[in-house]
C-alpha cells in the first residue's frame, strides 16, 4: 500500500489565477495615473497588533544584529510603516501587501492573504470612499454590473435593518432583538459590554442582506469600533471609520486616520489591558509609529481592500479558496 | 472525554451540547475585520436526528462526545430489546426501539450491522445497505408482465413490505436497498 501522493495542484483555475494577474495590474494603473507613490514596508516587525479581535503570528529571529534573539511578528496590515512613511513626508501612497491574520481560515478568510492598502494626503473618509468606488467600479466593469453606490451611517444600518439604534441600545435590547430573530446565541455572551452582540446581530442579520447588487457603504462606527480613526465630536462622537460591502461580503475598511500620539498611545494601552483581561498576549507597541505620528502626521484618509474577496467577487467564487492558488488546507 | 476549540471543529466531529451528542455537519467561520469572530455550526442531534444551529465564539470550547461507530452482529429480539453481539470480544449489547429505529424491520438474524455507541450504550443501528430475504406473501400477479411500470407488494420474512415487479411470486429471494426500502432484484439460491 502506497499512501496518496499530497494535493500539489493549485486550487484556483487557470482564468481565476489569470484574473488576479489582470486585476492587480490595473490597480497599479489606477494608482499610477493618480501619482500615488507605490511603496514596500517590512511583513515582520518587532511591534505587533493591539487590536484584541486580531492575532498575530509570532517568530524568534535568531539573529545576527541588534534585534538578536527577539521576538518578531508578522504583520496583520501594513498600516504603521505606511504611516511612517506619511510622516516622513511620502505623500500618498500604496501597498499590495501579503498579511498574516492567525486564527482566521473559513470560506473568505485564509491566514494568509493578499491586501490593497492606501493613504490619501488631504483626503477625508468620505472623499476616499469616492475614490475607492471608482476603483471597484474600475476593476469589476464588465465583470459584474452594479447599481449605484450606496453610503449609510452604521446607526442608519440598524435602524433600517434591526429598528434599534446601536449606539443607545442596551445589552438587554440586542438579545431581545438577537432572540426575536432567532439566532442562536453563543454561550459566553458579555453582559455589560454591546459591542460583541453588535458584531453577532451584523454578522448573522445585516451582512448578508449588504451590497446587494451594489456597493454599500457603511460609516462612522462607535468610537470602541474604530481604535486607528478619528472621533468626530457629537451625541455620541462616532469614529470616521468606514467599510465596504458588496455581495454580501466585507471587502474594504477604512480610517480618518487618528493623528494624535497621546490619543493613539491612550487607545493601545486600553487595548492591550482588553487583551490581559481576555487572557490573550499584550503586544509590544509600535514607539516607531507613536513618535511617527508625535513629529505629525498629514491629515489623511487610508483604506484596505481585501484582494484575494475582490477576486470572489469579479470571478463569480463562492470561496476564497478557489482564487488563491495554494490556501492555508494546502501552503 | 475531550473538549474541542472552535478550532478543531469540522463536519463529523461529536459534541456534548444541552446533555445531548450532537455531530457537526457543516461549520463557519465568520468575522467583522475589526469584531468579535463567530463559528456558525449545523448540528445534528444523534438521538433524534434533527439538525439545528448553534453560534459559538471563536477560541471557545465543546466537550468531546463518547460517540462510535462499531460493526456489531445482531443476535435476536426478546420482544423488548434486540440483542447484538461484539465478534471481536464476544460482548453481548442491547438496544432499544428508540435505538433500533426503522432499521429494525431490516433486521434478520445474524446480519452485521453499523452501530453508534455513546458512552458505550447503542444509540442508533444502521441496518445493512443490502439484504437478502424471502418473500413471504404477495399476490401471485400476472406471469410474463415484465413493463416496468407496475408492481405490488410484497411482505418479507421480517414483516417488511416492498414494492416487487409483477413476475416476482412468494417464497423467492430477493435483494433490497435498505436505505430507500426498494427492491433490487431476485436473487437465485
């Protein structure tokens, strides 16, 4: 008996590999036309993610130099160097970057996957959510038709979704409206804390229902949503944070990006006690990017796309796996 | 028994949930880029066979159920309980009608049979995919009628009632799809 020779072939056809290929030489084009600077940063750092919904990957450099014997992570987006750069004076830029997310494989996500990052000097959400629909639009002519976009508030989605109003409403009112709609509710579920049921109503309720047929925007998050953007003041200040849905999937998030180190630094240090109290590793910050952002960073808006969803979406996949040529089940 | 991460979830894998085993038949993964990731499982009750959703958090945790599949030799029915035996160990097992189902109109003396264990006690018994078994009363029909079309009943030596073509007559033997209940062919002894 001779065991089975490993699955070597790639799990993506021919035209869906061809079709990356093309797609991602016309986000260089798109780019290139707007002088938007194409920049490389570094996949492993000594700082990590504080966000304690993300986990990053974690390996020990042997060596040699000064980092000797350090742990190192790889990064989960290239957000920080990005922003590094914009301090130092880049100007707009962006980035196709491989990014590492542990814990995260299913039908769209693979651990490993493929982001389109960007930062627009003097640009504010709303105008990058502009920008950004022009690109999609770019990238999927021809391909899938669409509808004219659509930009609603992330208290607008569930009020017209849900009938409640997500910055107000009590634990109490999303579990009435999670039972009412029959999910079945995760053991474990906080009782003092709305966000984790905000995130259960979204992902089981509205997602599906989003970008049907066209492009759904989704802006100003609650502030505890939106740890990198800026609050904009109000009843209750909303962070500029905004998101991209289309088919039903989560394709783009987006920042007006927080420019305030003190801020910034409040907001990691209350991440990482977030991360001590759920028994998760703290992460080193990123002092590069707080003194980065000390010496002052443009005023600018920035957005990921995930490429590999975009690819789904222009090829017509029900998975991820079927457009990246050796998934995680396979690497 | 085991507990198993989110993780390690995937279709099959046996799980306690509400004192019941349950087996998932199909898990996913989903997450907001900046929220709270949940698995989303169908599940299916091994005792009463009703698939439901359940929501976990990802990185929690369900206990392992004590769930397998054994190939057992059915031995015979006291009225009550149907008698099986390991022919491994000689271990003898009983089952009751909940356990045994609709495989026990299946059931003939000596057949081996699939049975679930949990916690060493059947939960359920698969009757064999094919058994062969004499006919025991059907209408005589029509000799030479062999259009596919017709057929009638008959009623085999374990009371089970088939539909048989017309040509086939009592006391012939006969091979039957256990999991559609249907008639394959006759079988010359």
């Amino acid at each position: 008996m001779t065991s089975a020779p490993p699955a070597w072939r790639p799990s993506a056809d021919w035209g869906t590999l061809r079709l990356r290929a093309d797609l991602l030489a016309q986000i260089r084009a798109f780019f290139a036309t707007r002088r938007v600077l194409e920049v490389e940063t570094p996949a492993l750092s000594g700082a990590a993610i504080t966000d304690p919904h993300l986990a990053s990957f974690r390996t020990r450099y042997a060596g040699p130099g000064p980092r000797c014997g350090q742990f190192l992570y790889l990064h989960t987006s290239p957000e920080f160097p990005m922003k590094r750069l914009l301090a130092a004076g880049s100007g707009s830029i962006y980035q196709i970057a491989r990014v590492f997310r542990d814990g995260e494989a299913g039908r769209r996500h693979n651990p490993e996957f493929t982001l389109l990052e960007w930062y627009r000097v003097g640009f504010d959400h709303h105008r990058l959510m502009d920008e950004a629909t022009e690109l999609v639009a770019t990238l999927l002519a021809g391909r899938l038709p669409l509808a004219e976009a659509e930009r609603l508030s992330y208290r607008e989605l569930f009020e017209r979704q849900l009938g409640l109003d997500p910055h107000r409403a009590a634990v109490a009112e999303l579990a009435a409206c999670a039972r009412a709609r029959e999910i079945p509710v995760p053991p474990g579920m906080p009782a003092d804390e709305t966000d984790p049921w905000l995130d259960l109503l979204l992902t089981h309720c509205i997602e599906p229902q989003l970008g049907r047929g066209r492009l759904t925007w989704v802006h100003d998050y609650p502030a505890s949503q939106a740890a990198l953007a800026r609050l904009r003041p109000g009843d209750p200040p909303v962070g500029e944070r905004f998101e991209l849905y289309l088919g039903g999937v989560e394709l783009l998030n987006g920042f007006h990006e927080l420019g305030d180190a003190g801020e910034q630094r409040r907001r990691f240090e209350a991440e990482n006690a977030r991360r001590q109290a759920l028994g998760l590793p703290s992460a080193p910050l990123d002092e590069a990017l707080l003194a980065a952002l000390e010496s002052g960073l443009p005023d600018c808006a920035g957005a990921a796309l995930g490429f590999d969803r975009l690819v789904m979406l222009a090829a017509g996949k029900a998975s991820i796996q079927e457009v990246i040529a050796f998934p995680v089940e396979i690497a | 028994m085991a507990t198993y991460s989110t993780n390690e979830f995937k279709s099959g894998l046996k799980i306690m949930l509400d004192g019941d085993p349950y087996a998932i038949v199909d898990n996913e993964f989903v997450k907001p880029g900046k929220g709270q990731a949940f698995n989303r499982v169908r599940v299916r009750n091994l005792k009463t066979g009703r698939v439901i959703e359940r929501t976990f958090k990802s990185g929690d945790t369900a206990e392992g159920a004590d769930v397998v599949d054994v190939e057992l030799q059915y031995l015979y029915n006291d009225g009550e309980y149907w008698h099986f035996m390991d022919q491994q160990n000689y271990e003898q097992l009983t089952a009751d009608a909940t356990a045994v189902g609709e495989a026990a109109k299946w059931l003939k003396e000596e057949a081996i049979c699939q049975v679930t264990l949990w916690n060493g006690v059947p939960l359920s018994v698969a009757a064999p995919n094919f058994v062969i078994m004499t006919i025991v009363e059907t209408d005589p029909g029509l000799r030479g009628d062999t259009s596919g079309g017709g057929g009638k009943p008959a009623t085999l030596e374990t009371g089970a009632v088939v539909r048989v073509p017309l040509f086939v007559q009592s006391g012939e033997v006969i091979k039957v799809d256990t999991r559609t209940g249907e008639y394959v062919s006759r079988v010359k002894e």
